[in-house]
C-alpha cells in the first residue's frame, strides 16, 4: 500500500513495467517501490524474465509453423474457416504465445534457450539472473559499505564463504577492463546462500560475481542477459552457477568471464 489516499493497484505495477502507467501516477509507483522492497525485488525479477523471454523467443515468431504442429482440426468441414491473416507463420506465432503464457503462469521456474541439439529446459533459473542482478544494483552503489570483507582478508573470506556455501571457493582475480577484486559478501536467496565479490576499475566502476551452489556438476556455455543497463553472463561449472553482472560492456563481461572461468579451473 502507498502512502497516499489513493493505493497503487498491482495493475499499476505492471502498467508501470510496461511503461504504460499514466504520467501522473509515476511519483505515487515509484514512491510505492521505494516503501516496499520486496514489491521493487519481485518486479526486478518480472523485468529479468521479460528480458530473457524476449531473447530467447524473439527471433521464432516470424518463422513458419512445423508440418508436425499443423492443427489436425483445420481441415474439418464443419469447422469455421480460418482466415486469411491467419497463415503458417501466424499459427507459429500463437503457439510461441501461448507457451510463453504457460511460463509466466508457471512463475520463474526456468526459460527456454536454443542451442545447436534444438529446445531444452535452461538448467540456470531466471530467478538466479534477477537475484544476481539484483544484488549488482544494491551493492555495486555503497560508497562505505560495498563488501563485508576487503581483498586485504582475503584468506579469512574464502574461509568463510567456504564453510557458508559447503564448497572449496576462491577469491578469482580479473585483470580484463582495469577492474581490480575489492573484497565480498555472503547474500541469501530462495536457494540459500550466496557469495558475491566485487571488482572496480580506476574510474570507480564495479563488476560483481555471484555465486551460488548448484545441483548440476556439469558445465554449460556462458550465457548472456541484460536488464536496462545491467548486463550479465551467467555458466554453471563444477556444481556453482554464476554471474557476471555489471553497466559494462559485454566484450569487457566475456573478458571477465572467461578469466573467473580460467581462475576457478586452474
């Protein structure tokens, strides 16, 4: 509930998302957000799954509907004919939809990418995504308080994100971009616990690495997602999945990427 006499709805939320929400509504949202974290957290991850979904089915709806989902029942005399408008790639477009439906009422549970073996569940969670991009926007800002513990310990933050996490974790160095490791953090998701390190170049800006156990050991290929001017990769490697999330370009992203990746499996 909002402060003022007339209480932001949830369809104002999402009007809000959109960017559809009346011009004279927009203090009253975000003032409502600003009041209520948990609102702007769930609406983060409603904003990452937008995202995502858009990247991994963008490209199929102009495509031609398969022999194989042809609707058996077009073909009936008694059905009312189809119309014109409603061709092939038509069809295709209303059955991306409607799984795209399926997914949203189904909560975020997982996405569909395509990769060269053709459709298959993501093992890596849109919720992972947006609580690492998450935890990017609040944390990469603090001016005092950035990291719990400073590079300057580093011995003592491995140990203790090590014994929080159940794994045998490491304080990986980048050197991509200028970006320098200033120290970490335990964080808690849905899932349980976290680590997150932080990088800075010499201008200030910050790179973050998130870190959570997983239950698939095996590792897949870096993948890429971005949330108005967060961008991430995210991999799963060695029984972690991980992020790399920054305002960074994604050349500098991969770079760092592939150096945690290097540093973690030497």
């Amino acid at each position: 509930m909002s402060g003022t006499s007339n209480p932001v709805t949830e369809a104002e939320l999402h009007a809000w998302l959109d960017g559809e929400l009346p011009e004279e509504r927009l203090a009253d949202v975000e003032r409502h957000l600003a009041d209520n974290p948990e609102v702007a957290q769930r609406f983060d991850r409603y904003r990452a799954q937008r995202s995502l979904l858009g990247q991994s089915f963008g490209p199929l709806i102009d495509q031609p509907l398969p022999d194989r989902l042809t609707p058996p029942f077009t073909a009936r005399d008694h059905a009312a004919p189809v119309p014109h408008r409603w061709g092939r790639g038509a069809w295709w477009g209303a059955a991306i939809a409607a799984s795209l439906l399926m997914f949203v009422a189904g909560g975020a549970g997982g996405w569909l990418l395509r990769d060269r073996v053709g459709w298959r569940a993501e093992p890596l969670t849109a919720a992972f995504i947006a609580d690492a991009v998450a935890a990017h926007r609040v944390f990469s800002v603090e001016v005092r308080h950035p990291v719990e513990i400073g590079v300057d310990e580093e011995a003592h933050l491995v140990n203790w994100l090590s014994k929080r996490l159940g794994k045998n974790m490491r304080c990986p160095k980048v050197t991509r971009g200028g970006y320098q490791l200033i120290g970490g953090r335990l964080l808690a998701d849905s899932a349980g616990p976290v680590a997150m390190y932080m990088y800075e170049d010499a201008a200030g800006r910050r790179i973050t690495l998130y870190i959570r156990p997983s239950p698939n050991t095996s590792g897949s290929a870096f993948r890429f997602a971005q949330d108005g001017g967060v961008r991430a990769l995210y991999w799963q490697d060695n029984g972690l999945a991980l992020a790399v999330a920054g305002e960074a370009d994604r050349d500098t992203l991969s770079g760092v990427a592939e150096e945690v990746y290097g540093a973690l499996n030497s």
